[in-house]
C-alpha cells in the first residue's frame, strides 16, 4: 500500500490575469474531489501519521490520504477550511511567513496576479480547527540556490515564527519551487524537522525518504475523472 499526498495551491475561481491557471482549482471542483475521497472511505491523516507509515508502523485507517497546501494563500482559510471540515477532513498547510498577511502579493515572480496571504488569525483557527501547519521558508526562494546562512535563516526562523504563532512544534517543511539537493536537506534535518516534501509525482511508500516525500500534484485543468485516476491508479 502506497498513500498519496495532494497538495493544492489556490482554492478560488482563476484571475483573469493569471500566468498559472492550473494553480486554481474552484471551490467547486474541490468540493467534487473532497466529496469524492468521502465516498471512496478515504480518512484524511496527519503528517505525524505519514513518518509512521514510512518508518513502518501500521496506520488504523484503511484508505489514508493527506491533503496539503502550498504558500499560505487566504483562499485556504475562506474556501477549502469550511468544505474539508464539513466532510471531517484534515490537511497541513505550508506556509511562507514572508507573506503572513500580505494583501495582493506573489511568491513566483513570473506570476501577474497578485494574491491575499493568510493572517496571523486565519492561520492560528485553522490550528485550532485540527488543521497541521508547515513551514514553506520564509521568501519562498529556491533554497538550492542560496548562500549556506541565508538557507538557514529560512529554515529556522520560518519555524521558529509559527511555533511562537501556534505555541507548538513545527516539524515539517515543504520546499519552495520543490527546490531541494542534498545540502538543503541536511540543513533541513539540521533545523530539526521530521519530514519535507517535494513536488516530485507520485505516492509515498514504507521505507522511504521522509526528507523527499513524492505529492501528487491537483490542478484546476485536472477533471473529475484524472482525480480519480490519481488516486487510484498513479503509483
Ligand atoms: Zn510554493
């Protein structure tokens, strides 16, 4: 058994300007998928329960998924918490603390659209909603290209943040970009998180890498049908 990892960007209808359509999926749509994996008797799982699974350990759910979120966009909080929780699902969403509260900003450069940021609040509801929150650095740069001090103050100090937001540990980290080789990992491991994950396509197996845990990428291009396909038959 192999258990697949989405991850998500924007839960929101595309801006008409937007470089990156596919980086939309509509509330809609979500709502399908979500309602989709409920039929289907998927149970959306902790990370904490990803590393036990790799590490060996038997999960009490049969269908286990974990559904993630990249860069901390407000959508998450206004359009996917309220559908995921109707449905008693879980995720973890990765945050770049650069952007907490920013109104009408990008991560990626190259993108025209400008988009909200979760606030401080926002993201401490969802904490306290049962939700998981990861670190996705603190610039979202490519961390491979980095000098050795500044990968670690975007490590550290992203974690270091939201544990003072959340008065909890911080234990996983997406990279930015799925920019990694295999100094950021050491320095991943060194700033004392469990686990990091790519956007390399597939599931995760026992046994693996939990510093390079594979996702499954979902896109607003994406049909009811290629979700299906995704979560049943993509290895
Ligand atoms: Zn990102």
């Amino acid at each position: 058994m192999k258990i697949p990892v989405l991850y998500y960007h924007k839960i929101d209808f595309p801006k008409k300007n937007a470089v990156y359509k596919g980086l939309y999926v509509t509330p809609k749509q979500f709502k399908r998928q979500m309602a989709l994996l409920k039929i289907l008797g998927y149970s959306a799982i902790k990370p904490e329960d990803l590393i036990s699974f790799i590490k060996g350990h038997k999960l009490s759910v049969k269908k286990p998924v974990l559904i993630t979120f990249d860069d901390g966009y407000e959508n998450n909080f206004t359009n996917a918490y309220p559908i995921l929780k109707s449905l008693g699902f879980t995720s973890l969403i990765f945050i770049s603390t650069g952007f907490i509260g920013k109104k009408k900003s990008v991560p990626d450069e190259r993108e025209s659209a400008p988009e909200d940021f979760l606030d401080k609040n926002e993201i401490r509801s969802m904490y306290d909603g049962g939700f998981s929150i990861g670190s996705h650095g603190i610039s979202h740069y490519y961390l491979d290209k980095l000098d050795e001090s500044v990968l670690i103050d975007e490590l550290t100090f992203s974690k270091a943040y939201l544990e003072n937001l959340l008065n909890t540990d911080i234990n996983f980290f997406s990279y930015p970009f799925g920019a990694y080789n295999a100094n950021v990992i050491r320095a991943v491991k060194k700033a004392g998180y469990s686990g990091a994950f790519t956007t390399a396509k597939g599931k995760v197996g026992a046994g693996g890498n939990p510093y390079e845990l594979k996702r499954i990428a979902v896109n607003g291009y994406n049909t009811i049908f290629n979700f299906l396909y995704k979560i049943i038959f993509l290895q």
